[in-house]
C-alpha cells in the first residue's frame, strides 16, 4: 500500500542490502535443492501469511508498577492504524489490525474503516473489553461480567459483546474473540459450577447474534487478574464451552495462557482433532503471562507449534487459521518489536514447512527416536532469514525491516504531531 511508508525510502535502504542478499540467497537455494522443496511454492506462503496486530500492541504496555510512555506512541485506534500501516509496509504479512472495545471506540466506524483502508490495513477479529469498568458504565465488573451472580451485570456484559459485534460488521470482521477476567481470588468466593453455567448461558446469548460467516474464539487463561480461580481457564474448559455453543465457537490459543511447561504443542495437536482450534496470540513467556515478544525466549517451541498446524493443514484437518499477536510492549519501541515478532512467527512458519512429515511418519513408526529429533532440528537450524529477506524485496518490502524503519525516523517525526497528555498511566495499555 505504502501509504505508511514512502516505497523509494525502502527501495533505497534496499539497496544497500541486495548484494550479500543474492549471495545468501543463492546459497540457501543450492541447499535446499538437496532437499527436493519447492522454492516457489515455499515464497508463496511467505507472502500469503496473514497477520494481525493488536490495536492495544502499539501503544507502550506496562505493569501495574507503572508505564513509561514511549516517544510520539499512537493516542487513538486512528494513529495506531498509521503504525500498523507502517509495520506491515516493512514486511508486507502484517495487513490487519485487531481492536478492543471499548478501547478503541470512535463515533464513526465507516470513516475508521475508510482510514484504515487507506492504509491498506483490515480490520481482524474483534476483542470486548469487560474487564475493566468504563467511565458511565452502569454496573462494575469487580466481581465478574459474564459470569458475575448478578444477572443484570451478566447482561450488561453480553450486551457489551453484542455491540462489538455491530462495530465488527461495519469495519468489515468477522470474528469475534472473547477472553474474560471472571475467577476468584478467595477459596469459597465463587461457586465454580454456577460460574461455568452462566458463562455458558451468557455466551449463547452472544452467540444467536453472530453473524452467519462470523466465529467467536474463546480465550483461555489460568491465573490473572483472579489469582485462586479462572472460569475459563484451561484449554479442556475452553473446549467443552466452544462444544456447547456450536459449530461458530472455536478455541483461541495465546501462547502464554498456560502454566510453566505446559506442552503447548501438543494442545494444538488436542485441539486439532477436536476440530476447535480457531486461531492463536502470539507472544513468548519465562514465567506466566508475561506478554514477551514471540519467539525472543524459545523461538524452537514456536517452530513445534507451526509443526503440529502445518501436518495439519498438510492432512486436511484444518483449512484456515486465524493467527494474531497479542503482546505488551513495555520497554521497546512496539513497531520494532512487532517488526522483529513478525519476523520470528514468519521463520518458524518456514522452517515447520521444511520437515519433510513423510520422512517423520516413517520415523516415528520405526521408534527411531534420534532419527525423528534430529529431523526437525534440521529443519529448525535452517537458516531461512535469506528466502524471506528475499522474498519481501520481491514484494517491495523491506530487505530489513528495523534497520529501514530506523532509518525513517518514524516515531521522532511523529512526537511532533503526537502531543502526549503528560499522565503516567499504570495499565496494560
Ligand atoms: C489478556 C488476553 C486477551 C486480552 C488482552 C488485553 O491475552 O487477549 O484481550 O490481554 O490486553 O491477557
Ligand atoms: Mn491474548
Ligand atoms: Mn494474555
């Protein structure tokens, strides 16, 4: 679209690349030619990778010890669609946004979506926000929104959903994706049964309004803010609520949703056969929930995952997944680690594809345990970096992504325009 970012600013900060681009090119051609992979075919998925980027993800993060607001941050959904603009005109996978209302509520969502079309930028799944209170928010959320004792809470929450997805419909969605707060802090606080039940009963209400080609995605998470229980709180109670509403309901996997050592991939697997796994929020974690930039700690589990969703796709078991990332960027400019993100989710997607799964088949059948391992080592220590520099310059996009966008000088430019209001707001967002 290159709206965000001037084409002949990349074009030139290309060249400066292209040489050893070509070289390391040729180089990765002539290895995997040994390997029988279709080089073209594999170009091809590089380019036709869709990702989302979460409206919330532009803005700084922070924990609730505090934020330290970056230089010229976005203020609105308006100026977080000029960022996202400019991500995915660096790398050219990253053309839609995902917003979370109330967060990013405007007066005119036609004219929000003619902006961000203008940008080449369309509007992913939509998120509802019912875990903090909004200012003229008739009943609070402290003790609960879909699942909270109080009916008229409860359907106040509902009602919250229902408007996302009247927003959703005129940006042009199709999905919705609800992650609640709702859990206890106290042993005896919640009835585990009623709450579960009145999720249920709350979602079936959002459910009859969703549009025929829309699908609601259930996010799970086991601790936080409610730190003895989560109603939703692992994938099986994900799966068995996704179950209960109907075919729409998929379940969301954010891959730092789990306890420590959880085998992420092989829930993937799980799920999978369940025929309920609807898409993902990508981010990395040492400990919980740290919301970390994909890849940047265990880079090889994301490459496992990509494994388990390729086979898949590979034997038909899937056809399509919705893949985001969900992540709080705290201390780094979010552009450049959403440029960086990016670039990790596309190479573990790349390397999973080099796994030849006959191979691995064959492997496993012979109990070859070493064999199978050091099969999809090979393919995780690929270098893959130069097909996929490579094939974002064939697109018009950035040879190096940070290196072309520090070299715009992006977010100095934009703190000109970009008069922060001087409050330091602790928060997620
Ligand atoms: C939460 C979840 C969920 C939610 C987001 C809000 O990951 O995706 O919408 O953070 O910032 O932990
Ligand atoms: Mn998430
Ligand atoms: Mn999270």
């Amino acid at each position: 679209m290159f709206k965000a970012v001037d084409k002949n600013k990349i074009f030139d900060s290309n060249k400066k690349f292209l040489n050893n681009l070509n070289k390391d090119y040729d180089y990765f051609c002539e290895k995997v030619s040994r390997l029988n992979i279709d080089i073209k075919a594999l170009k091809k998925k590089i380019s036709s990778l869709n990702l989302a980027l979460p409206s919330w993800g532009l803005g700084t993060g922070g924990t609730r010890f505090g934020r330290f607001p970056g230089l010229g941050e976005p203020r609105n959904i308006f100026e977080k669609i000029e960022d996202c603009g400019v991500v995915n005109d660096l790398v050219g996978i990253a053309s839609s946004v995902s917003p979370h209302f109330p967060w990013d509520n405007v007066e005119d969502y036609k004219a929000l979506k003619d902006h961000a079309t203008s940008y080449g930028i369309k509007f992913d799944v939509v998120n509802s926000n019912s875990f903090q209170d909004q200012i003229n928010q008739k009943y609070s959320y402290k003790f609960g929104s879909l699942t909270n004792p109080d009916k008229s809470i409860r359907q106040q929450a509902v009602e919250l959903n229902i408007e996302c997805i009247n927003k959703g419909k005129t940006l042009g969605s199709k999905g919705l994706t609800v992650w609640i707060a709702d859990g206890g802090n106290f042993p005896g606080q919640q009835n585990f049964s009623k709450a579960l039940s009145y999720y249920i009963e709350s979602m079936q209400k959002i459910y009859k309004f969703l549009p025929k080609d829309w699908k609601i995605l259930l996010e799970h998470k086991p601790y936080e803010p409610s730190f003895y229980s989560t109603v939703i709180n692992d994938w099986g109670t994900s799966y068995i609520c996704a179950k209960e509403l109907g075919e729409k309901a998929m379940c969301l996997v954010d891959l730092g949703h789990h306890l420590p050592n959880t085998n992420i991939e092989m829930i993937v697997s799980r799920l999978i056969d369940l025929k309920k796994l609807g898409g993902f929020h990508f981010n990395d974690s040492k400990f919980g929930d740290d919301d970390l930039d994909t890849g940047s700690i265990n880079p090889y589990e994301l490459f496992l995952i990509f494994n388990e969703i390729v086979c898949a796709f590979d034997q038909k078991k899937i056809s399509n997944m919705s893949y985001m990332i969900d992540q709080s960027h705290n201390v780094t400019d979010p552009i450049e680690s959403l440029l960086q993100s990016s670039n990790e989710i596309i190479s573990a997607y790349i390397k999973s594809l080099l796994v030849d799964q006959k191979k691995l088949t064959n492997l496993q059948k012979e109990n070859d345990i070493i064999g199978a391992n050091i099969l999809l080592k090979q393919a995780f220590n690929t270098g893959v970096s130069a097909l996929i520099n490579k094939t974002r310059y064939e697109n018009n996009n950035a040879i190096e992504p940070i290196y072309t966008y520090r070299e715009l000088n992006y977010k100095k430019e934009k703190s000109k325009i970009r008069i922060q209001n001087k409050k330091n707001n602790p928060g997620i967002v």
